[in-house]
C-alpha cells in the first residue's frame, strides 16, 4: 500500500454553539490558516500501528487494543464503518496547528483527517457524506452528544448553515471577511461545557430555552447579513450572541475583555466561539483595522492572535 497523506482545516462557529446541540441553527466556517496534517505509510514485517504525534513530543506511542485509549476507539470506529476485518500495519504520523480544546475545531480535524487519511490508505475513496458520518461516529466518542456541526463543517470545508439531524446548507458569503482569533490561553473541554449547559438547561429549562430561542433569531437573522456581505449588521449580531452565551454561563472574564477590547479598537464585532469558558474570541474586522484589534486583544491578554480571512464562495443552486 503506497503512503497516503491529507490534512483538514480548523474551523470557528460564528453563531448558533450550545443552542444547536438543542436542535437550533448554527453558522460555521471552515479555517484555513490553521489545519491538522495526516500521513500514513506502510509498516512492513511488524503486526502493529505506530503512532507518532508531535503535539506529543515526537514520540512513538504503540498502539495498544484497549477501548480507554482514544486512538484505539477512532481507529476501530473506523475499521467498523469501512465494514473491514483488520487493519494493517501502519505508521500514521499526526501533526497540527490547530491548538488543542480552544474552539477552533482540534477534535472535528482529527476525526476527519484520520477517517479520510485510514480510507484512503485502504484503498476507499469515501464520499464526503460518509467521511462525515464516519467523524461524526468518532466524536460521539469523544464528546458524549455533539450537534455534528464541528464535524460537518470540517468535513465539507465550506462555510454551513446546521441544523442538527438535517443536511447542512451551503450558503453563499459576499465579501471577504477578516476574522481575527484571539486565543485567551486558558483551555477548557467541550465536553465539560456542554454538560455544564445541560444542568442549567435542568434548572431552568424556561429560562434556558428562552436564550436558545433568541440566540436561534439571531442566527436566522445573521445567515442573511452574511450573504448580503453586510459586516457592521454581522458584527451587531455577534455581539448580541456573546450576551447570550454570558446569560448561559459559558463566558468569562477573560473573553468578554477582549471582545470589548476588539470592539473599542474598531473590530465590527466579536463573540466567543465554540463551547467557551476559554478558549477563543472570534472578531471581524475592516482589513485595514485589523493591526489595531490586534493589538488591543493582545493588550487585553490574548496569548496569540491569528488572522484569517474567510473568502467568497459561490454556491451553486
Ligand atoms: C463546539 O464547537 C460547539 C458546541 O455547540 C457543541 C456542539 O455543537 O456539539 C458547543
């Protein structure tokens, strides 16, 4: 089997997180600045899987068959769904520059470039469909019970309008939009987040639902901006979004610093992105204004800051 090398973009939710795991609309796009490489080659003459992530020092980790360990559930999620009786032996070679548990989509690029990398080392050229059912399998694994958005925009790598269960919807963006992500260094599990909302959700299921219902408005309300390219509406709206994911409880200090320091800098608007309670502040920005928020997110205690711009897409009907 020749080698087989693929890598999957980060990704960042700009509307929607936390609510669509309830059955509302999110909006997310794929990054490209950022992404998680695979490569696979043969491992002639040993019966076992060698893995070697640099996130993890360069080392060797063998692969052991015990369903605690993270890599041996994905691969055997993997082996299952190709319907295959064994995998071979194989060195896969895991490296990244998506930071890890910061909302930008580690786990969802993983799950995808893994699926996509054990395939088509195989043999499979899987449709994207199924690459993403497959991921989709790995993170219930990982996550308990993910919406699939993370997963689905990885995957298509197009910009998606989710609604959990529902094919996703590609939409046209307009203009280019100068994303700034500002990382609050502090780290902090989906998982975690998720299940902290879900208490909430049990405590008070009125109040709960009611922020859902208006995070789902705004959501609505923002697929529209963003196809008409209207960024100061975009941003409005997406500072409306992060009052509502405070009132959830999956801010905190550190990100609303610096979304305020993005919006006194100039930035159009900015929100938490992703599960929160760390993690990443998202902001949009003029071109021309984005060494200012830089410089003021930083100022306000951004670890690092990476630019992407999101570019036009044509989707066609
Ligand atoms: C995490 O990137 C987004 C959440 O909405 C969880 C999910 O959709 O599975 C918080």
């Amino acid at each position: 089997m020749p080698a087989f090398s693929v890598s999957a973009p980060g990704k960042t939710i700009l509307f929607g997180e936390h609510a669509v795991v309830y059955g509302h609309h999110a909006i997310a796009v794929p990054l490209f600045d950022i992404s998680l490489k695979v490569s696979i080659q043969p491992l002639p003459n040993k019966n076992k899987i060698l893995i070697i992530n640099s996130d993890q020092g360069n080392r060797h980790i063998s692969f052991e068959k015990k369903e605690d360990n993270p890599y041996w559930i994905t691969l055997e999620t993997i082996r299952q769904s190709l319907n295959v009786d064994h995998l071979p032996s194989m060195e896969i070679a895991i490296s990244s520059s998506i930071p890890v548990a910061a909302g930008l989509g580690s786990s969802a690029a993983f799950s995808v470039a893994l699926t996509k990398a054990v395939s088509g080392f195989l043999g499979f050229n899987l449709p994207v469909e199924k690459l993403n059912s497959i991921a989709f399998e790995i993170e219930k694994h990982q996550h308990g019970s993910p919406s699939g958005i993370d997963n689905t925009v990885v995957a298509y790598q197009s910009p998606v309008y989710y609604r959990k269960n529902e094919f996703p919807i590609f939409f046209n963006i307009n203009k280019p939009m100068h994303l700034i992500l500002a990382d609050s260094g502090i780290r902090s599990l989906t998982k975690d987040v998720v299940l902290h909302v879900k208490q909430e959700l049990e405590k008070n299921p009125d109040k709960i639902n009611k922020i859902f219902a208006e995070i789902e408005k705004i959501t609505i309300e923002a697929k529209g901006t963003l196809e008409t390219g209207d960024h100061r509406a975009i941003g409005n709206l997406m500072l409306d979004n992060h009052i509502h994911l405070q009132r959830l409880g999956v801010s905190i200090i550190e990100l609303d610093c610096l979304v305020e320091a993005a919006v006194e800098s100039g930035a159009f608007g900015a929100k938490l992105c992703g599960s929160g309670q760390g993690g990443n502040v998202v902001a949009l920005t003029s071109y021309d204004k984005t060494e200012k928020v830089i410089k003021a997110m930083r100022q306000a205690g951004a670890v690092s800051c990476l630019r992407s711009t999101i570019q036009p897409t044509k989707v066609l009907d």
